[in-house]
C-alpha cells in the first residue's frame, strides 16, 4: 500500500512540474512552447522538439528554473529554421 501512495504522489508531482514547465516555456521570450514537448519523470524534465539557437538555451534555462525540477535532460534539435 505504501509503495502505491509513494508513487501517486511522485506521479502528481512529475505532473505539477510539468504544467509549471509548461506555463514558463509559454511566458518566455524567444520560445516556442508549441515546439517543446515536455516529460517528467521523478523531477527529470526532458525536453524534446525542433528550435533555434537561442530558444535552446532560453527552454534549458526557464525548465531549470522551475520549483521542483532535479534535472533537465536536452532532447531538443536546433534548427537554423526553427
């Protein structure tokens, strides 16, 4: 019983981070949030889509800002078109 507490818990957490890394990615300057999708995992945030330049460092460094993110893993391809 325990162990399904714990992870209902871990999983409305992953999914509280997520909505908040969400918001923020939509709030930013020189982001496209429709471009990003975004996963959490255990306070993993893993980043994936297609952007340019500044908008990959600018999503790496709002996701990483987030209350309750641990990690950001960049899955995210600059495109000179993005």
């Amino acid at each position: 019983m325990y162990r399904v507490k714990e992870a209902l818990v871990m999983t409305f957490q992953d999914m509280t981070i997520t909505a908040k890394v969400k918001a923020a990615l939509a709030q930013a300057e020189d982001v496209s949030a429709m471009d990003i999708d975004v996963n959490v995992k255990n306070g993993v945030v893993t980043l994936k889509g297609n952007v340019s330049r500044d908008a990959h460092d600018r999503a790496i460094q709002v996701a990483r800002g987030v209350d309750g993110v641990v990690s950001v893993e960049d899955n995210l391809n600059i495109t000179s078109s993005a």
